[in-house]
C-alpha cells in the first residue's frame, strides 16, 4: 500500500519539504518484526524475543539506504535500544571511523523518513526529536562514558550494513572501562568463534538491562544507563569437529557483564542460563525467550 507524505530533507543550510511516496510494507516502526518480510529475517525463526511486558517499546526496522539492515526494540522514554538483533557477517573486525551518526525520523513523527538519517548540522534541529530518542549533546560531556553498539561494526563486513549501525537508536552509554576492556573483548571472542565454527546463518540479539541510572543534560533525565549488557548468538550449522571447548558453545550460547569500573568480567552461558538471569533484571514474564525453541532446531 503506498502512502504520500510530507519529508523534509537538507539542501545546504536549507530545510525544504518536499512530497515523498512511501510504501507502507517498507516503513520502519512496526507492529510486528514477526509480520515485516525481510525485517523477520534477521530473527532465527522470524521469531523475536518473547515475554518483553512493556506496551511503551517501539519496534524499529533499521533502514539505511532503502534497505533494511536490522532491528531494535527502542525505548522512547529512556532513549536507548533495548535489544538489536542482527545477522552476523564474516570480518576482519575493522571498525568504520568515517560514518556521521545518525538518528530516526520516523520515531519523531509518523510522517517521518523510515531511513535512518544523518544528525542535522544544526544542533537547534536535534530539538525537534530529542524528546523521541538520544542526540548527540546527550553524550557530549560525558567523558565517563562510550557509545556502546548493540549491533557492532565489527560484526558487519558489506561497508553499508557497517555504516547503519552508527545511528544512536543501536548504542547505548558504557563506562569507558567496561567498554573499551571486557565487552570489547567479548565482542572480539564472539567474531572469531563465529568466522572460524559458524558455517550457515548466525542470529545476534545484544541487548540491555536498565535501572535507575541516567545521563543528565539540562537538569533532565535524557539516557538510561544499562546495568548490563548481554548479547546471544544462534548458529545452527556449525562446524561439528570443531575444539571441544568451542564445539560446547554451538548451537547457541549467551554472555553478560556489569556495565562498571570494577567487577565487570564477562560470563558466558548457556542461553537457558541467561534467561534466567536476565528475569530477574528485567520486565519480563515467566515465558521470557530469547530465540525461537532457544535455538534448537526441529531438524
């Protein structure tokens, strides 16, 4: 079904509207990951997680360029991303440090772009949206803190699927210790297990816990801070000759650290173990799933 709309886009230091036609199927927030063609398939199973509680999350269909690149389920009053899910694609771990960040139209408005767009030069512009999602004045002075990616460029190799992930509806704030140490580590253990055992698809889900904490600007509450962070992969071809002690950790595995200065190692478990951890930390119900059949496959 297409749909016209007003868009507003940049020419120079000029904001002109302009009529675009957009298809409805193609827009990025959504009802449904489940029910999106080509959304759902970056969940194992078309199958998103399950038992999350709040009615307030927004489902966004990444999209850069025309294209869908993956999903977050975004929080709009903490301006962070809950969790991002994504396929995994073979790298040499290279970071992209040329990409400007990025923000979400759509999630401003409803006649919003449904691709992710480059921050206005203007800071005064980053008004019209910062009450939907995080602007870059957010982190600007907060040199304790890093701008963590849910779904890392490092684990992206198509230099497009790399730039998407620098839009800050896919990052949330980490202690510079903890990112720069521990889940960098982590991030780094997870793509060499995956380009060395994983020969079919691999299905990433990082996501966040969050408490209280929050990054102040203005004398407001502006960025949830995550108590943890945890990401899961599900990969079920997997090279079966592969060491013992990495052969343990396929179909699927899972992993957590405390977002902090101190005591902030990574535990990697088994996805039933993170569930249960993760139940405990967050607004969930007795069913909460990560992925579909915790990766097992019916085969």
């Amino acid at each position: 079904m297409k749909l016209t709309v007003n868009c507003w886009f940049w020419f120079g230091t000029l904001l002109i509207p302009l009529t675009c036609l957009i298809l409805r199927s193609q827009a990025g927030v959504v009802e449904d990951f489940s029910r999106v063609e080509r959304c759902k398939d970056f969940l194992y199973m078309g199958t998103p997680p399950r038992g999350y509680l709040s009615t307030s999350l927004k489902k966004i269909c990444q999209r850069f360029v025309d294209e869908p690149r993956f999903i977050t389920l975004y929080n709009p009053q903490k301006h962070i991303p809950i969790y991002s899910a994504f396929i995994f694609k073979k790298s040499d771990g290279e970071k992209r440090v040329d990409v400007p960040w990025m923000f979400e139209p759509q999630l401003a408005t409803d006649k919003g772009s449904s691709n992710m767009e480059p921050f206005p030069q203007s800071s005064l512009m980053h008004k019209n949206f910062e009450d939907t999602q995080a602007v870059l004045e957010d982190y600007a002075d907060v040199v304790q803190y890093e701008r963590g990616q849910l779904n890392p460029d490092e684990h992206q190799a198509d230099p497009q699927d790399k730039a998407a992930t620098y839009t800050l509806t896919n990052v949330v704030p980490l202690i510079r210790e903890f990112s720069f140490g521990p889940w960098s580590t982590q991030v780094e253990v997870t793509r060499k297990r995956l380009n060395n055992y994983c020969h079919g698809k691999a299905y990433l889900i990082t996501g966040v816990t969050t408490s209280g904490n929050m990054i102040r600007r203005d004398n407001q509450d502006r960025v949830a801070i995550p108590e943890f962070v945890w990401t899961a992969y599900c990969c079920t071809d997997y090279d079966h000759n592969a060491p013992y002690s990495e052969r343990y950790k396929f179909p699927a595995f899972g992993a957590y650290g405390l977002n902090d200065r101190v005591n902030n190692h990574i535990v990697e478990v088994p996805i039933k173990n993170l569930e249960k951890f993760l139940k405990g930390k967050m607004e969930v119900d007795k069913n909460f799933q990560i992925f579909y059949n915790d990766c097992v496959s019916d085969l």
